[in-house]
C-alpha cells in the first residue's frame, strides 16, 4: 500500500511544481575590441606589467571570444590599471617563519560597450598566486603573473559576458 501511494505521490510532486529556470547568456552583442594600455598604479609592481598584462588580456581575449581586436572605435573598449602588486606570508609555521608566501594582484577595469551601454562598466578584480616562502620572489614571479594574469583575464571575460 505505501509503495503504491510513493508511486502515485512521486510523479504528482513532479509534474505539479512549477520550476522555473534560467542560464546566463554568455554571449558578447559586439564584433570588435580595443585593449587600452594598462596603467602601473601599484608601486610594487614590476616595471613594464602593465603592458605584460595589457598584451596578455588582448591575446586571451582573441583565444577565448569571437571577438576581433580592433585598435580604433571598437564595439567594446577596456581600459585599466593594475592598482595592488603586493606579497603577504600565507602559511606560518610553528617557528615563526612562512613556509608559503602569496603575491596578489588587482586590477581595476572599465570596459565601455559602444553597442549596449547598460552592459559598460567599472570593477576591480583580485587573484593570488602562492609560493614557497624559501624561494626568491624574482625566480618564480614569471610563473606566478602567468597564473594570474590568465585568473585575472577570466575574471574580465566572465563578467563582461555576464552582464551582472
């Protein structure tokens, strides 16, 4: 009997709620971007980031959008700064010294969409890349702006196909 009314109740729970869902529409309404350089506000920052990371979005952009990088009047222009360049002890052990150190990176983006000007915008984004404490910053700060930049490029992507 009980099986025969969880029989019944199932396929009647199912089909009697109303369930409403929806995606975010990943899509660019625009042909065409333009990559300012991006301006070194963060006094720690390396000399040159700033074109290492404007060079870096411009080609992660190409490789992840149907876009087309345009240097002039283009449908979405970007600009930017790298405003925070910092290191900071993450992992302390118990005699006092870092095993692990992390550098952070922000940036602060504004991106004008000539087609749709409700999806321009301003946004700072922040990503960190650990490593060992024992290590020298310069020897593997390569490596770690690699990480970075391509987080911090996602996180652009992402919130200009987002629209939120």
């Amino acid at each position: 009997m009980k099986t025969r009314f969880a029989l019944f109740l199932i396929p009647f729970l199912i089909f009697s709620c109303d369930i409403e869902y929806g995606m975010i529409d990943g899509s660019i309404d625009a042909d065409t971007f333009s990559v300012a350089l991006f301006e070194e506000q963060a006094a720690n920052a390396p000399v040159g980031y700033g074109a290492t990371y404007t060079d870096f979005l411009k080609d992660f952009m190409i490789s992840r959008t149907k876009l087309n990088l345009k240097n002039k009047n283009a449908d979405i222009e970007i600009a930017g700064k790298i405003t925070y360049f910092n290191t900071v002890p993450v992992s302390v052990q118990s005699d006092e010294l870092a095993a692990l150190n992390r550098l952070n990176v922000t940036i602060a983006v504004t991106v004008i969409n000539n087609i749709d000007e409700d999806q321009s915008f301003e946004a700072s984004f922040t990503q960190q890349s650990d490593f060992d404490a024992n290590l020298d910053l310069a020897s593997v700060q390569d490596a770690l702006l690699e990480d970075i930049n391509g987080k911090l490029s996602q996180d652009v992507i992402n919130r200009l196909t987002s629209n939120w």
